[in-house]
C-alpha cells in the first residue's frame, strides 16, 4: 500500500532530509585520497547524533555501519572499512537516518582527485537521469514514467542501468512502496499524486548491468567489473511542486530548521 504524506508528515520528511543533506555536505570534502573509507563512516555517524537523529542503515536487517561506501566496481552497499581512497577512485556513499519518527536517504558519487572520461561521464550521467526522472514525477503521470525516463537517459551515454536495485518510497518505514525501478515502458504502475515521497536513485554501469553480491553477504558488484555510480535523493510532490527534500543547500526543508542546525 502506498502511504501519500500529510502536510505534517512533509514537514517532519523536511527535517530528517535536511539533515542528510547538510551531512551529505560536510562529507564531500573528506572524500579524498589518503581518506579511510571507515573514518567517513565515524564521521557521519557521529555528525548524525549531533544532529539528534539515528543512522538510518546501522542494524537494518543487520547492516553494521552509518554509510555504504563503494568504490569503483561496487554498486552500493560497500561496507565501511580500513580502506584506503586513491587517486582516481569512483566513490559512491549513500546515507540515512531516522529524525523524528520519519526517515531520509540519498547518496552521491564522488571522483577522489582526476578520473578518466569514462569516470566523470558516468558520474555526470547518474545525477543527470535523477534530474530527468524527477521531471516526470508530476501530478497525473504514472511511476514508470520515472523509471523510462531514468532508463533513457543513461543509455543514450552509452550506459546501462543496473536492474537488481531499485528505488522506493520512503516515509516512517526507510523502504515503503512503491519501487521506482530505473527501467521499463512508460504509463505502467501506480498513479503520481500529491503527497508520494520517493527514494529516486539510479544505479547505472558503464559496462554491463549484472551484479555480483561478494563474500561480505553485501557488497554488490559489476560482474564485469566496470565502473558503477549511484545518485539518490528523497523527493517529495506537494502543493509546492516537486520538492528535492534531501538538497546539500537545505533548499528542500524549512529555513528555520536549517538556521537552527549547528554546522561542522
């Protein structure tokens, strides 16, 4: 069942995308070669408390850590560790948590220092059909719309869109319905309305989109081994229009609560 969202529960979803966002923020800086893939990991976690919010990830279906870190081949759900960035590396971190009884995610990829064409392409391409499937969540279309859109946009670079994995409605559970694959036929799946709060987030491959789950039971791979990028945000449609709730600039939430947050 969808849960369509009050004009209450959209404020309090501003708030916990909020904080994400300003987290999100802070840690752009620290991804860097020389970085410790389990020190963003403590840092997160530790700005998340500060924020009076919990890890949305840590303990979800055993889940041992704030962030999923993956590096390069790695999709999503790379595991924080002792690990050493690089130059060169492709970095995918993706991040929530539970503020006031309603959850927030959204991740990004970074590129640690200079990377190849393909690389930034392909980093370029992951925010670029976010945006595009964005544009078709409005009042009167259908889900799959989102994920067409989302689906043509990476092909046309000459990607591909990883087909595991899918995106998801979000509200007091951090996986709500619907899934929003990131491919498929337009004008299929349930009706976009006012008060529908996605996780939009293409996971996109510049080789082939089979996935492997390593040894660790949750890393998830390119079986090729090709470069992966990850892009999300919560996104909400309201009266307003659409809204991007978990934006690095607080645009998403309310002035007050991003006044009120202390900045690292």
């Amino acid at each position: 069942m969808i849960v369509y969202k009050t004009e209450d529960e959209l404020r309090r979803l501003r708030a916990s995308g909020g904080i994400v966002g300003l987290v999100l923020r802070e840690l752009r800086p620290l991804v860097k070669a020389g970085a410790r893939t389990a020190d963003l990991d403590a840092y997160a976690e530790r700005r998340t408390r500060e924020l009076g919010a919990k890890p949305a990830f840590k303990g979800y279906r055993g889940y041992p850590a704030t962030l999923c870190v993956s590096v390069n081949e790695e999709i999503i759900h790379g595991l924080p560790s002792p690990r050493v960035l690089r130059e060169g590396d492709v970095v995918s971190i993706d991040f929530g948590v539970l503020y006031d009884g309603f959850y927030g995610d959204a991740a990004r990829t970074y590129a640690v220092g200079e990377v190849g064409p393909v690389a930034r392409n392909l980093i370029r391409t992951a925010e670029a059909s976010f945006r595009r499937g964005v544009e078709r969540m409005v009042e009167g279309n259908r889900v799959s719309d989102i994920s067409a859109a989302v689906q043509s946009s990476v092909e046309a670079q000459g990607f591909s869109v990883i087909r595991s994995f899918v995106g998801h409605g979000i509200g007091q559970a951090l996986h709500e319905e619907p899934q929003v694959p990131n491919f498929g036929f337009p004008g299929r799946g349930p009706k976009i309305r006012r008060g529908l709060v996605l996780a939009i987030e293409p996971m996109i491959a510049a080789g082939d989109w089979e996935v492997e789950i390593l040894a660790d039971g949750w890393t998830a791979v390119t079986r090729d081994r090709s470069l992966a990028a990850h892009y999300e945000e919560t996104v909400a449609l309201t009266a307003r229009g659409t809204e991007i709730l978990s934006a690095e600039d607080g645009s998403g939430t309310t002035d007050a609560f991003w006044k009120e947050q202390p900045h690292a």
